[in-house]
C-alpha cells in the first residue's frame, strides 16, 4: 500500500504546472503535499530543507536546463527518485537523462492520471526495494560490527588458515600480547607466520595433525590439539586449540580451517610442577620406605635374640630376682616392639601394602587371651579389669581376628595407661544381626584422665599425643596407636568415636560387621613348644648373626631336628649339592651372597629341591610385597624378631600338611 506522498514539481510555464496538478488529483495515488518551484535555484534551496519522495523536473528550465538539475539533485539527495518532463521527445536526450540518474522520462503529452498512477507504483516498489536494501544493508553491518566486537573482545584467539598454502587469512588481536608482539610489529607480519612461530618440535605433530584433518575430519566434527608457539623473546608458548573445517577445495579437502585457542602455558607450568612434585613424592616414598625397612632389619634382627633368649631364661629354673629381672627385660622389649611395629604398619596403610585378612575364629576365645593379657598389667595398678560380651553373639565369626586384636590392644592398653584408680571395662554388645553377618559395637570405658573436649577432635590424628605435658609421667608410644586404630577400622568398614571429659574418663567405641559361619570346622590341634618335635627331619638353615644361630641352634635341638646352620647363601648353595634337607630357613640378608640370590640359584639349577619348603626370615616387614622377593618363590615368611611358636606353625603348616 503506498502511503502519501510529498511532491517537488520544478516547472516554469504555469499553464504544463496546471495540467500536472489536474493528472495528479485524478491519479489513484494519495498526495500528502504538492510543492512548485519554478527555478532550478529556488528547488536547490527548498531541498536543503525538505525532502520530497519523488521530483519531477522540466528539461527546459530558466538559467539551467533540467539535466543540470537533476545532477546537483543527486548530489544533493542521491536516493530521491527523479523523473524529467519535456515537451520534446528527442531519445538522445532520454538516454543522457537516464545515465544522470533518472528514474524516468516522458514527454508532457503523456502525462495522464493513469501514467501517473503507473509512475508512482514504480517508484513506489523501487522505493520499498531501495528500502529494504537499506535495513539489509544496515543489519549486515551491524551483525559485521557485532562479529568484529565479538572477535575483538573475545579473550581467546580466533583465526582462519589455509592449511593446503600454509597462510593466516584472518585472526583477531588477542594472540600478539601472548607472543609479545606490538602493535608496530604487526606491520611487518607476513601471512604465514602463523605457521612461523609453531615451535620447530611440534611442526611433525603439527604436519600429522592437518593430514588427518584434511581427509578424514567431517564438517561441523571438532578436533583438538595441544601445541607450543615461539614467544618474541624465544620462551615457549602453549596453546589448545579447538578446530573445525571452514572450507574445502575442489577435490572435498579441507582447505581452510576455522579454531579458537586458548594460553595454557601457565596450566602447562602447573601440570609439569605437579608432576615434579609427584615424582619428588614418590621418590621421598621411595627413601621413607627404603629407611623403614634398613631400621626395621637393623632393630629386629638384635631384638630377635633379645626376645628369643629372654623366653628361654624364662623357661628354665631361675630365682625370683633373676626372673623379675628377665621379665623386666622382656616388657621393655616388648613395648619397643611396640613401638616399632607402629610405625611400621602406618606406613604400610599408606603405601597401600596393609591386607586384610579372613578367616574364621571364635571371638570368646579371642577376648579371653586378651582378658588375660592385660589383668596382669591392671592388678598390678589396683584396677579393675571387665570384659563383658553379649550372650547373642555366635560362637564362630569370619574376619581379621588379628586385626580385631589389634584395635583392642590399643585402646585398652590406653584405657590402662592413663587410668590410675577405678575401671576399665570391655563390652562387647551386638548392635544389628543379619541372616549372613553380625554388626558388633566393643565398647572400652575407663575412669582415667579423660580428654579435654578441644583435644577430642584430634585424637585419631598421626602423631597425635593428647597428654604431651605428662611425656614423663605417660612415658611411652609414637602418637600412631589411635590413628592406626582408626585406619585399621575403617578398613574393616567399621567406625570408631569417642567420648570423654577431662578427669572423667573416655568411651571408646567401635562398630564391626562379621560374617556368620553356619557349620563350623573342626578346630586344628596346635602344638605347643613342648610337644613339637623335628625328629627325623634335616632342616638347612641360613642365619648370619651368632645371637639368632644360637637360638636356631637351641631351638632345633630341643625339637630333636638334624640341621645344618650356614652363615650365608654361598654356604647354602655348597651345602644343598652334597645333601638332601626337608626344610630350609633361610634369612634374606646375609653377606657374601644374600638369601634372595641363593633362592634363584635353587629354584632354577637344583631341581632336587623343586618340592622342598623354604621359609624366608627377615627382619623386613615389608619384604612380602616387594615384587623382587616376591618373585623368588618363597613358601613363606617369619618376621623377626619371632616367638618359637610361630615358627612351629609355620614349619608345621610345610612340613606336616604337605
């Protein structure tokens, strides 16, 4: 629909302006505003001021003709549609009218409602074309502005290169500050250094990366990359870059590529910090490791004669002052085991070599050991020692009975330590019961010191001694006996609190599932020291300490055994080709030749001793997970320093069962 329209009519005869006027009112066009001017000047003037939609101009005008006119009204107003009237009909004139920029040109004769009508519906759909050429045009640009602000803004590197010529065809600013270029130097930037500045050990990736790229990556499917750019000053800069194809050649290769990128050379940094620091962790591991298990053979093996000896004077018919002297010794020793044995097995829960075990076994019996362990201990402090146990838990369970007796150990021998006068009370209550296992709650309350409620919470931490001002007074322990309590438990998927008040006592309390066991086993007979016996059987044992092959020496006679003791592997190995044995002990670390390497040389040239048991000793506790140790094939392990009754079941379990 044309809306009304503003007419500029520059005419000089009154009579043609008339007759103009007269075609116009008769038109099917609705006119807004007719203005007449009948000199060039005078129409120039009133445009300044006015714009028309559409001029008519009369070739033949006063002082100028209407092609003068026209140019300076394009000039003036370029968009204006202008048509020329003249009263002659001269083509030559028409043809230079219309190179001027007119719409149309007719002569006066013509003019009639009906070409009139036709005039302006021409004009009119040129005006609506010019019209939306215009808002096109000016969304085009503002989407142009908006993709260039984009692109400015944007705080990551956008770019387009040609891969197939190796040129940059266009990228935005933000990769010069990353490469320490200024603006001046952006002057002298070739196409290609883009590709210039790939660093020259990343060019193969580079290469390979666009290869792949060119023949096998689908339009719209994203490929990623990690690369390092030259900095200006020639430090190395990396970047991740996300790509898609852009363009293809003829052939339906990629061309052209379009990516963005981001500086990740401080992320780089950090990876490569982390990984240092990893390594340096591992290697600190390595040496915490390496130092734990040089002070445990070097204190183990002296504690193995320690102990060993010190349990066979007690056997034998001392006086009262001699025994109270041995077992002076023996609890010295014992709690420097301890001692030892703690910081041992934290650092195997955090090297991840502390396993589980499970098997069955009777919790009554279990506490009734360990009732009797410690009622010596709190008799002689005047406390009263009570174990009571739910009559509803069954006779048999399957878990870690040593990892149990573990964790009682430990709080009770707190519980027994910090409590002068009063109780320590043991229960064990069964807090929910299932067809195939059985949820415990042990309980350990004494009526010692107590803890302040600003120590409670870190009583479970590594090192941790809540009662350091009284280190003469408590004399004793690593600080690791309730963070290994509290570890060993939540291995076992269990958990464990507290409660206390300063000089009030504590509540310790413990949460464990066992499995059930409906057809209990036979119980297997175990041999006690005086009852076992070795006789007829040659046993080759491999100990380079005098202390340890002395007590190998009592122990094996007083078992009735035929033996042979070597002093190192080398020994072992001369020994074992003249000689047939049952059984070999065999200490891992000894000089001249150690008990791994002489355990090689059996296992691979002595196929005579392919089904004869060898028990390792070692004063290591981490030598079973050692993958070397390991591979040697070793039937078993004791550990020093070892009670005589754990070697009997160790050698029992080889010698008696096989």
């Amino acid at each position: 629909m044309i809306t009304p329209l503003n007419i500029l009519l520059v005419e000089d005869d009154n009579i043609d302006a008339m007759e103009f006027r007269r075609a116009l009112s008769r038109s099917h066009v609705e006119i807004n505003e007719l203005r007449v001017c009948k000199y060039a000047e005078e129409a120039l003037l009133l445009l300044e001021n006015w714009l028309p939609n559409c001029i008519f101009i009369d070739y033949q005008l006063p002082k100028t003709n209407g092609l003068e006119l026209l140019r300076k009204t394009k000039e003036t107003a370029p968009h204006i549609p202008v048509i020329i009237l003249t009263s002659q009909g001269d083509e030559r004139i028409a043809v230079e009218m219309m190179k001027a920029g007119a719409m149309d040109y007719f002569p006066k004769a013509e003019i009639t409602p009906e070409k009139i009508t036709r005039i302006f519906h021409s004009m009119w759909q040129m005006l609506e074309t010019e019209r939306k050429r215009i808002e096109t045009q000016k969304e085009l640009s503002e989407k142009e502005e908006l993709i260039d602000k984009i692109a400015l803004l944007s705080p990551n590197i956008i770019y387009v290169i040609d891969i197939e010529n190796r040129t940059d065809v266009f990228h935005n600013n933000q990769i010069w500050p990353i490469l320490g270029y200024s603006a001046e130097d952006l002057a002298m930037t070739p196409e290609t250094f883009i590709f210039q500045a790939i660093h020259e050990d990343d060019l193969p990736t580079i290469k390979e990366h666009y290869h792949h790229l060119r023949s096998h990556v689908k339009d719209g499917e994203e490929t990623e990359m990690e690369v390092r750019l030259k900095h200006k000053n020639g430090s190395e800069i990396w970047i991740i870059t996300r790509e898609v194809p852009f363009k293809r050649n003829e052939q339906g290769e990629v061309q052209q590529v379009l990516g963005t990128a981001i500086d990740i050379t401080r992320r780089k940094s950090m990876e490569n910090e982390l990984i240092k620091a990893k390594r340096d962790a591992e290697e600190a591991s390595r040496i915490k490791s390496d130092f734990l298990s040089t002070m445990s053979h070097e204190i183990r093996t002296p504690m193995n004669a320690i102990i060993g000896f010190t349990d066979l004077l007690l056997e034998s018919d001392l006086s009262g002052e001699s025994s109270q002297h041995l077992n002076t010794i023996k609890y010295s020793a014992d709690n420097l085991m301890v001692i030892l044995n703690d910081i041992l097995d934290f650092s195997k829960i955090e090297a991840g070599k502390f396993d589980l075990e499970d098997f069955e076994f009777d919790l009554r019996e279990k506490l009734g050991y360990l009732e009797k362990t410690f009622e010596v201990k709190a008799r002689e402090k005047g406390i009263d020692l009570n174990f009571e146990i739910d009559t509803k838990i069954p006779e048999l369970l399957i878990g870690d009975a040593y990892r149990l007796n573990q964790i009682l150990v430990n709080l009770l021998s707190n519980a027994l330590k910090f409590t002068h006068t009063g109780f320590v009370h043991l229960s064990v209550k069964v807090e929910n019961d299932s067809t195939e296992q059985v949820g415990l709650r042990f309980e350990v309350a004494d009526s010692g010191i107590g803890i302040s409620e600003d120590k409670l919470s870190s009583i479970f931490d590594s090192f941790s001694q809540v009662h350091h001002n009284n280190a003469k007074k408590y004399f004793g322990g690593t600080g690791l006996g309730l963070t290994i309590t509290r570890k060993l438990t939540e291995m076992m998927n269990g958990s464990i609190y507290a409660e206390s008040e300063l000089d009030r006592g504590s509540t310790f309390s413990v949460l464990l599932s066992f499995r059930k066991i409906v057809q209990p086993q036979p119980k297997p007979q175990s041999l006690s020291t005086g009852d076992f016996s070795l006789k007829g059987y040659k046993i080759l044992a491999a100990e380079d300490i005098l202390a340890n092959q002395i007590l190998l020496k009592h122990l094996l006679n007083k078992w009735g055994a035929e033996f042979v003791i070597c002093n190192n592997g080398e020994e072992v190995i001369k020994t074992i080709a003249d000689a047939q044995f049952d059984l070999i002990l065999m200490d891992i670390q000894m000089p001249v030749m150690d008990g791994l390497t002489a355990m090689k040389l059996i296992r691979k040239s002595y196929p005579a001793y392919d089904h004869v048991p060898v028990i390792a000793f070692t004063a290591d506790t981490f030598a079973e997970s050692t993958p070397e140790i390991h591979a040697c094939n070793f039937d078993d392990f004791v550990t020093k320093p070892f009670k005589a009754d754990e070697l009997i079941k160790k050698i029992s379990i080889h010698l008696f069962t096989n």
